[in-house]
C-alpha cells in the first residue's frame, strides 16, 4: 500500500517506525499555540502546502499553517492547556465536579488522544486563511474581514485541495468513520494528487466517503482501519 495511505486515527496509533524514510522538513512557522511557534512537515506535504498557498495568493486568499506536525508530547501540552481553559470556561456556571467533566468531554471532542493523531505523521496540516492584526485597528480590520470572507474562503480551498494532492480529512458527513465528530475545513491530509482526486470525486456523491473507506477498498476488510 502507498506509505502516503497510512491511517492514524483512534483505532490506530502512530508508529514512528512507518514513517522512518520519510523526510522531514523542521522549524516551520506555525499560528498555534502562538503566532512564530516552529513545527515540521513531511516534504512532499511541504511542497504541496507551498504550492496551494501560491495558489491562494493569486486568487488573493491568505493561507498559513496553524498546525503541521506535532509530536507525541506536544499533543499532551495542547489537551491540558485546552483542558484548562474550558475548565475555567465551565467552572463559571457549573459546579467543579461537573466543569472537570464537561472540560474533559470538550478536550477528547477537540484534541486527539496523544499518540492517535495525525499531526504525529506529519502529513496533516491545519490551514488558516484568517488575517491577523498587530495592534488594535489592524485587529479589529481583521476581524472584520475574516468575519466576512472565512467560510468562503475555507469552501474555496476544500474545493481546490485534491488538485494539490489533500483531502478534506474530517467533514459532517465522513463521522462514523473516521471517528471525529466535528467537521474540520481546515484540517487536510496529504496522500497525493491521485489519490487525493479519486477520493474526492467519491465525495461528491457520497459525502459519507473518507480516507478509511478509501484505504478499506484498497486492501479488503472493514472501514474502520
């Protein structure tokens, strides 16, 4: 199977040894947790990203990354500082029983579990195509426009990302088999070009389609891989 088909998802955990000869880019800028924070990406995800983001920027769509690759303890960082600011979010109407188990529930929703996401692999990345203010007027500028503009832009890129060898990795339709519940439009996974275009043209009649599913066909056996 195409090493670029690889599954990490919560019924399979991420194993360094799989992605062994893959070369890896290091000190990529990323937006999260703070704008200038350093991640790495796997090369071909890197040139590809690149390339979609000249893309964008002929069609004046600002594109950076919010995430690329993360490591296992990295992951752990984000699940308890996630987890710390809903519990104080919670904590304000609720009991703290209640709130730790409220805050607890949000994170698993938000995060995956260190060691089950696909950002290990490096072949994930969170695009953003929000702007960014430096000073009040600037951000209240962007505001305004990311209000405006985002979830255009966010259908836009969707739509144009197989031509750059990404899928949509999570959306409404795909749950129940990839096991994350929320649509995320800015989370896409690079498989190449090929790949990436026949499981989006499935997509387009069948909106439950997903990576699992495809990679299920390839080698037999559940969707769930």
């Amino acid at each position: 199977m195409d090493k670029y088909l690889q599954i990490v998802n919560s019924d399979n955990k991420f194993n360094p040894s799989d992605y062994a000869d893959f070369e890896y880019v290091d000190d990529i800028t990323v937006n999260y947790p703070d704008v200038g924070e350093k991640a790495f990406i796997e090369k071909k995800t890197y040139d590809a990203y690149l390339a979609l983001k000249k893309f964008l920027g002929k069609k004046r769509i600002p594109c950076s990354l919010n995430s690329a690759g993360r490591t296992v303890n990295a992951q752990r960082l984000t699940q308890q500082e996630m987890y710390g600011i809903y519990l104080k979010e919670y904590e304000q109407n609720n009991p703290h029983d209640q709130a730790v188990t409220l805050a607890k529930q949000k994170v698993l929703d938000m995060v995956a579990v260190p060691g089950y996401s696909e950002h290990h692999t490096g072949l994930a990345i969170d695009v953003s195509p929000r702007k960014y203010g430096k000073n009040p007027l600037t951000k209240y500028l962007a505001k305004q426009y990311n209000k405006k503009h985002l979830n255009a832009y966010f259908e836009f890129i969707n739509k144009v990302a197989p031509q750059f060898g990404f899928i949509v990795r999570y959306t409404r339709e795909n749950a129940e088999s990839t096991g994350v519940k929320r649509p995320e439009p800015w989370h896409l996974r690079y498989v190449g070009k090929e790949c990436a275009m026949e499981i989006a043209t499935i997509m387009e009649t069948d909106p439950s389609y997903s990576l699992e599913k495809y990679v299920a066909e390839r080698i037999g056996g559940s969707t769930r891989v």
